[in-house]
C-alpha cells in the first residue's frame, strides 16, 4: 500500500489565465463588400466556352431532348393502344 502521509509541499501559486481579447468582428456592410470583391476575382477567374461550343452544345441538348421525347412518346403509344386492346377483350 502507499503511504498517504501529508508533506509539507507548498503548493505553487495561482497565476491568472491571460484574458482573451475578444476579435471585433466586421461590420454587415464590410462583410457584404468582401463577399461581392471574393466573388467577383472568381468570376474572372472561369473560363467561359467560345460562341461555337455553345452552339454545338446547345444542339445536342435539344437533340437528345427530341429522341427521348419521341421514345417516351413511343411508349406511351404502344401502351395506350395495349391497354385499349385489353380492355375490348374483357
């Protein structure tokens, strides 16, 4: 077993915790222009396509927009004119 006798250690002194200085933050306005001046250096910052690769892809978009509008027009077909089939059988 240990040995809980006192001791006559003095115990070391206290020392304050240094105060924290508390950050300002900045004002609503400050934030604002920080954030519009942020966004503005990585709007520069994008690299824009050139007029014909919006042209080319702006084609392709509604390309694909007419085949899959047509298949799903398709299908709806075959599946109205399926289901008018089945019902006349009944």
């Amino acid at each position: 077993m240990t040995d809980n006798t006192p001791t006559n250690a003095t115990p070391s002194p206290q020392r304050p915790a240094p105060a924290k200085k508390k950050e300002k933050r900045p004002g609503v306005f400050q934030r604002i222009g920080k954030y519009l001046k942020d966004t503005r250096s990585e709007i520069k910052k994008v690299v824009w396509p050139s007029k014909s690769q919006i042209v080319n892809n702006t084609a392709v978009v509604i390309a694909c927009i007419v085949v899959v509008g047509a298949f799903i027009g398709g299908l709806d077909f075959v599946f109205t004119r399926g289901l008018a089939l089945l019902l006349s059988l009944l």
